[in-house]
C-alpha cells in the first residue's frame, strides 16, 4: 500500500479523491521514481476534475465508468465486427472487448457473458459490460489487461481488514487514523519480507504469515553480554523463517546479514570493525550494613538491648517520682 486515509463513514466515495491522489503522486516522486506513473482505479474515483489534474501531472491513468445511460447508448453504436476476443479468459465464459469515445476520451468496454454450467438459470445469454475510461495511446488488448490487473488491490485490502482494521481500538478520530496508517506499515513490512524472503513461494494470506513467521514461539536468554533466541527445534516451517531472515542480494546494507542459525556471527562475518569493548566496571565492595533480614532479627537501634550500658532514655519524664527512678537505675542502684 502506498497511500492511505482515514475519512468517516458517511463520507461520499468522491470526496477527497483530488486531494488524495496528489498525495500519492508527490509520496512516489519523494520516494524517487521517475519513470512514468501509472493511476489504475475503479469508477469511485470516475471525476472528469481528476482526469484534468492527472493529465496536468502527466501521470497515466485507466480509471473504471459507471454504465449508465449514456454510456449504454455509446457501447451500443460499436460495430459487431469491432469486438475482439480474449483469448486469455477462463473457459467458463466468454469476454470480448472494443474501444469507442466518449466526450473525447477513450472509452474501453469489455463484455462478459458465462458459458457451460454458469449459464444454465438464464432464459437468455446477455452481455454484461465493463467499461473503462484511460488517456494511453497503448494497445487495447496491453490497456484492458493491465486494467483488469489492478483488482489485486481488493485482495490487500482483504488482508488489512482481517488484521489491524477489524477493529479500531479509539472513539477518537486522530487516533484511529494513526491506527489505520501504523496498520497498513505492519503490513507492508509483511508483504514485502514475502517477496524479498520467500520469492519462490506461493503468495499466501497475511493470516497464514502471521501464524507461520510471526506467531512463532521462543525464549530469550543472556549470556557472557550476548543475547540468545532460542526457538522450537520441531516448528513445522522452519525452513521459511530462516530463509525469510536471510537477506536479499539486493540489499543496499551488509551488515543485514544474520548469522548462521544457531550461531553468533563472528567479526569477520561483521561488515562494520567491532566495537571496542567496554572496560569491565570495578566489583561491588562487600555489604558494610547489616541486610535487612539481620536487622529484622536483631530488632529497631533505639530498642536493642547493650548488657554493657544501660538502655538510653528514649522520652522525657512525667513527673519527679519517674525521674528518681531513671537516676537510680543509671547508677545501677535498686530502686
């Protein structure tokens, strides 16, 4: 996910779609492409206002139209000999596509009819139309394929909402904002170490991810200033979380590299010189104070009884017969 905002729910679908996009587009240019741009959406975002601000960026788009009448009446002046066939469509149906112009635009229609089982209910086989609206000058079969290419994104959109989006944890809007932006980071970082540490491998659900990579139990512990995890000798996916540890050869930075599982990495495998080490500090002098459980047994200082002296005067007498009394006993009289 490039781009995301959080908007309330009664918000129109068009709202906002002008200022989101020039957004996106100055987020990828800070990233530093440079290369053309490429804008494929469906028809929420169908505004002549944004097609106009697309073309003044010189960005690329193919967005989605809404068949109403209009454009009904326009697919229908397309000639039956203009259709062509895709080959590449599944068996189950059929799909043919055609191009025309609407408002000086070029209008792309596809149309989509099932075939064999998922046509038995029907008492006649119509067309079902999809039309699209882009401002490139490609092939028409390179522009609808690579329209229909961008519904991958509902797929990611499935896997955000089955993890941090299920639920949003504040009743205020700024923090469920932040929430819905750290939520689409969490998973982009998950994706992304998919696809650089497991390219071979077939691409799975976030959840399954989460369970096999991230959920995965263990155990710190420390040891000579070194930190060791220790994980399940019989985890069943083993193999994908080492090698999804393992870096990618295009990583900018050779200090990624982890060590050998098991293993401490040495200072040859280090890219950066080691560290001098710290000075190791002077050891504690021994306990000069009685600890606390002695104290305890030994009872407060004010009341600890000395067989060599007589116990202190700890309060003032009340009257003369009290203070008689003190005197004799310090001069170890009976009283």
């Amino acid at each position: 996910m490039l781009h995301i905002r959080f908007r309330t729910g009664k918000a129109n679908t068009q709202r906002g779609v002008i200022r989101f996009v020039d957004e996106l587009v100055a987020r990828v240019r800070a990233a530093g492409a440079t290369g053309q741009i490429l804008l494929r959406a469906d028809s929420g975002f169908h505004n002549k206002a944004l097609r106009a601000r697309l073309a003044a960026k010189g960005v690329l788009c193919s967005i989605g139209v809404r068949v109403t009448n209009r454009v009904e009446a326009q697919i229908s002046k397309i000639a039956q000999d203009a259709w062509q066939t895709l080959p590449d469509y599944p068996a189950t149906g059929e799909a043919q596509i055609a191009e025309s112009v609407l408002d000086g635009e070029r209008l792309i229609v596809r149309r989509v009819r099932p075939l064999g089982k998922d046509a038995q209910g029907k008492l006649f086989e119509t067309w079902q139309h999809h039309a699209l609206i882009s401002n490139r000058t490609d092939a028409l079969h390179l522009v609808e394929a690579e329209h229909r290419a961008h519904a991958v994104v509902e797929l990611a959109i499935r896997d955000v909402k089955d993890q941090a989006l299920a639920h949003f944890p504040s009743g205020d809007y700024d923090a469920n904002a932040a929430w819905t932006v750290i939520a689409c980071l969490a998973h982009d970082l998950l994706r992304w170490t998919e696809l650089l540490g497991l390219p071979a491998s077939t691409p799975r659900r976030a959840r399954t991810h989460r369970r096999r990579l991230l959920e995965l139990p263990g155990r710190l512990t420390r040891h000579a200033r070194a930190v060791t995890l220790h994980l399940p000798a019989r985890w069943p996916w083993q193999t994908d979380y080492i090698a999804a540890l393992t870096p990618h050869p295009s990583a900018a930075s050779a200090h990624l590299t982890p060590a050998a599982h098991g293993a401490h990495p040495t200072d040859d495998q280090r890219a950066d010189p080691p560290a001098p080490r710290r000075q190791t500090p002077a050891p504690r002098s021994r306990r000069t104070t009685p600890s606390r459980r002695a104290r305890r047994r030994r009872g407060p200082p004010a009341t600890r009884h000395r067989p060599h002296c007589a116990p202190p005067i700890t309060s003032q007498p009340k009257n003369r017969r009290e203070l008689q009394k003190r005197w004799l006993r310090l001069n170890g009289n009976p009283v």
